[in-house]
C-alpha cells in the first residue's frame, strides 16, 4: 500500500451527527395481490414490520439484488418499509411528465415532506416518529421495472414508462427502512431524523 492510499485510510473525513424535521403525510400497505399500496390512516408496526404487507417479516428470499447469494437463499430482511418523499415524488413526476404520480403506485408505505433528499439519508439513520415507532434506515431503494410497469398500469396511452422510471428515478426512489422500536404511525405524524456520524473509508 502507497503512502497516499494509508493517508487516505488513516484520515477519513468525518461528518458529525445531525437531526432534522420532517413529518408523514400519506400511508399505505400492501396487503392485496399486487406491487401496489393502499392507503391507510394509521399503521401499527411490529418489530416484523407491517403486519400483512407483503414486505413484512424478519427474513425475506434473495432476488437479483443480492448477487452474492443463490436465488432465493434466506437472509435478514432489510425491507420491511419503503419510504418516499413528496419533494422527490415530484422531481420523478416532472421527470416523467406525467400530470399525476401516486406514492402507492410505487408500493410506498411512508410518504414524508419537509426532507427534500430522503434519498441520501445515510444507512442507520433512525426516524423517530412521534415518540413512539423507531425505524432504521437500510439503505437507498433502487427503482425496478416492477414500479416502472405500475405507472405504465396508469397511463396505458403512454408508451415506455417501465423503462423511463429507473433511469430517471435513480437515488430518488426513497430509501428502505426496518422496525427497530414498534409502535403506530399515524398521517400527519411529526418525526425526527436523527442522522448518524458519517465518514468515508477511503
């Protein structure tokens, strides 16, 4: 290793801790046949996530998301929730040109405001909603033809819309969260991100 590359190493930059505001404004769940959620007024998290989502549970299969594994091996889910955020929402709608985008097309089940890059909320963030539930970021949710295909549903006159929303929706699509405290969620719920210290390993 050149002493450039130790340098580097030995010297990470670091970026303190920080919390900001933000504040739910729609919910949904999937619990019928099919990518998308319905909305609901409240939802009441388990430490398994939503109770008859299609996303909840402690464990889930592995897809082409996780290379590293056979085809459906078993593993620790990390995708109990998907959040958005209305501010990305509609910088993917603009994007698309459509006159309307719903959250529960893409199978969201928290959509949030007052945090315009939801998106790039570091893994471990915790969202501290209302003093009660506590979710924990797991990372970014990559856009897929499956959401692609459930706005095309919407737009049958438009052609290529699958394949138009994962190129424009790329670090846009909100992020994936799990339960670590459980507790209910209520729409217009006030929440507190409470980011982690970040640094880059070089």
């Amino acid at each position: 290793m050149t002493q450039a590359e130790l340098d580097i190493v030995a010297d990470p930059r670091i970026v303190p801790s920080r919390k900001l505001p933000g504040r739910v404004t729609a919910l949904g769940i999937a619990d019928g046949e099919g990518f998308r959620t319905r909305g609901v007024a409240t939802l009441d998290l388990g430490l398994d996530g939503i109770p008859g989502d299609r996303h909840a549970g402690f464990t889930r299969r592995s897809g082409s998301r996780e290379p590293w594994y056979r085809r459906e091996t078993e593993m620790r889910s990390g995708r109990q929730l998907s959040i958005v955020s209305e501010e990305e929402l509609e910088q993917v709608r603009r994007a698309m040109d459509l006159p309307r985008l719903e959250a529960g097309w893409i199978g969201a089940n928290i959509v949030t405001a007052g945090l315009p890059r939801l998106s790039f909320l570091p893994i471990g963030t915790r969202l501290f909603v209302d003093g009660e539930a506590v979710l924990v970021v797991e990372g970014q949710n990559a856009p897929c033809r499956y959401a692609g295909r459930s706005i095309a549903e919407a737009y049958p006159e438009r052609s290529g819309l699958d394949l138009l929303f994962p190129q424009v929706a790329k670090r846009l699509r909100g992020v994936i969260a799990t339960v670590e405290r459980a507790g209910a969620i209520s729409t217009g719920a006030a929440f507190t991100a409470k980011l982690p210290e970040q640094w880059i390993y070089g």
